[in-house]
C-alpha cells in the first residue's frame, strides 16, 4: 500500500483488513478515535507499536506517558507538529512493510 492509498483508505468507515495494528491505530486516530488506536496497540511489544503508543500518548496530552513509550521505541521525543510526526509514521510502517 502507498501513502497515497493509505490517505484514500480514510474515506471508508472501516480500515483495509491487510494493515498491521500499528497502522490501523494510526487509521482510527486519524478518524478521530483515540481510544479504539490505543487500544489496538496498548499490549504489543514491537518498536512500530510502541512508537505509535508514544505519538498517540503525546496527541493526548499525557507527555511523560508519551516519554515513557518513545524510550520503550528507543526514540527521543519526536518535537516537531502531531500532523507531521503521524505522516512520518505513516510512511515508515508502510516502507517497511511486505509488498
């Protein structure tokens, strides 16, 4: 899936089954659903989860929760707009996923 195809996906009311929680969390946090992203990736271990789990802590506002989780992801706090952190996000797990 290209980011293009991603951005179009929200369209729908539902999320493409082939995404991986990671991203579907970050589909439903884009549709304005907070609680249903967390909760896609509120148990899972994987950097990707714990990455998207420190941006979706930091969209709520609870910034030492959203430290915690971006040391668990070996990543320092990402500064820059929400907007742009959720793009990069985006486009990393879409790179990396299988084709």
């Amino acid at each position: 899936m290209t980011p293009n195809e991603f951005h179009a996906s929200l369209a729908s009311a539902e999320p493409p089954s082939a995404l991986s929680a990671p991203l579907s969390a970050l589909w439903w946090d884009k549709k304005g659903d907070w609680s249903r992203a967390h909760s896609l990736v509120d148990e899972l271990d994987s950097t990707e989860a714990m990455a998207v789990h420190a941006y979706l802590h930091r969209r709520e506002g609870s910034f030492s929760n959203a430290d915690y989780w971006y040391s668990r992801a070996g990543r320092s706090f990402y500064r820059s707009a929400l907007d742009e952190e959720w793009t990069a996000l985006v486009d990393g797990l879409l790179s990396a996923a299988p084709s």
